[in-house]
C-alpha cells in the first residue's frame, strides 16, 4: 500500500484572525486528515472544531507531543503512515517546527523516506522580521535569551558584536510575562544606535511593529507587558 504523508498544518497567532492568516489548504487539510500530532490536545481539539465544524473530533486520534510527552513515534506515528494514513502536525501558534519541537517528527519522517508537505500559514518571526526594516539578507533566529540576569546580559553583548561584524539581523522573543525585563535590559547593555524592532500581537487587530534605535527607544513607553512580542536587533 502507498504510504501516507506527513502534512505540517499551521494555526493563527490568535483568536479571530483565521480567514485573514490562513488559506484554503489548511481546511482541506483538517477535512481529510484524522491523525493528528499536536502540542496541546485540548487546545487542538477546539482549533480543528472551529475550523471544520463537521469534524468527527470524537473519531480523530491525537497524539500529544509537549515538552513532557513521550512520543514513539515507530508505534505511533510510523504505522499510520505505513497503512496509507496521512498524518497531521499542528503547532500552538503559527507554523509547525519553526521554533517547535515538531522537527524532530519531521527529521524521523526524512529517514523513512515519507513525504512531507509543509502548508503556508502565519510566522511571527518572519512577519516581524518582513516588516522590521532591518537586514532581511542575513539573519539569525536564537530563540529565548537566558532568564538570568547576567547571562542574559553577556548574551545581548555577544549578539550585538555579532550583529555589529557581520550586518546580521539576531531576532529572539520572551516569555510575555518577561518582556518589560528583556525591553530594559536591551536598554541598558546596546549601544545607542543599534536598531531595535519591538513586534507585538503580530496579525491581530492591535498589532504594533516599531523600530528605533535604542537611543530613540530610551526616550519611549511601551505597552508589551503579556504580549507576544519578537524582538529583532542589528547593529
């Protein structure tokens, strides 16, 4: 029998914005597919209802792949492909595998020679990074910066030499709890003309994306406190 696929399905980067962020492919995708690998299976159960209302939810298998879930993915994912069924991956925000760990479920599917079909939808890093202004040409996305204090300090400074020697975007985010500490802490360690973009609720109806150098940003409040915000910087 031919082997199913591998379909990476990406969701919103919030509520109400389905139709503005997500083409028809996604729907089709939900309609035919009835495995799904996902973060969070409750949250998943309720974005697959809302997009497709005629769903059978309680027929669908999900299979959760969190940061404490075990995954066997030979038993679990393996033989639904090797019985024709495709195979579904949904991220908690945005596209799958970009800053998600279902990568390595894409790298499993790559050595059994299973074919992966990657769906367009929203990426935050690469929406901010489009409309940023910065260096487009090159760039790094490093993830989260240390929590700690100091070692979230060397790192600003090692990124901004980075940046500084090869015209390199570096992008990264926080926690939204943490952004306040993360937005005084670029104050404080770049230099005054190093290019901060600050992009927050990316897609949704208060969406702001502002770049300044840091100098500028000293003189600036800001109102990204528990907002998803990505950060980009080049020097």
């Amino acid at each position: 029998m031919k082997k199913g696929k591998l379909y990476l399905i990406p969701t919103t980067l919030g509520d109400g914005t389905e139709e503005k962020t997500l083409p028809p492919t996604v729907l089709n995708a939900i309609k035919n597919i009835d495995i799904f690998i996902v973060e969070n299976i409750r949250t998943s159960r309720r974005y697959i209802k809302k997009m497709y209302k005629e769903k059978d939810i309680d027929n669908t298998i999900f299979l959760s792949y969190g940061k404490h879930d075990r995954l066997d993915l030979h038993e679990d994912f393996l033989s639904h492909i090797y019985s024709g069924k495709d195979v579904g991956i949904i991220s908690e925000a945005g596209v799958p595998c970009v800053a998600d760990p279902g990568s390595k479920i894409v790298n499993f599917a790559h050595q059994f020679q299973i074919e992966v079909v990657p769906i367009v939808g929203p990426s935050s890093i690469l929406l901010a990074l489009m409309a940023s202004g910065l260096n487009g040409q090159n760039f790094a996305f490093i993830g989260y910066l240390p929590i700690d204090k100091l070692d979230r300090k060397k790192k600003i400074i090692e990124l901004e030499i980075l940046s500084r020697k090869t015209k390199q975007t570096q992008i990264f985010m926080e926690t939204p709890y943490r952004n306040i500490q993360m937005f005084e802490a670029l104050l404080n360690v770049c230099t005054k003309l190093t290019k901060l973009c600050i992009a927050s609720n990316i897609s949704l109806h208060n969406e702001k994306i502002t770049t300044k150098t840091i100098g500028e940003w000293k003189t600036e409040k800001v109102d990204i406190h528990k907002k998803p915000t990505i950060f980009l910087i080049q020097a």
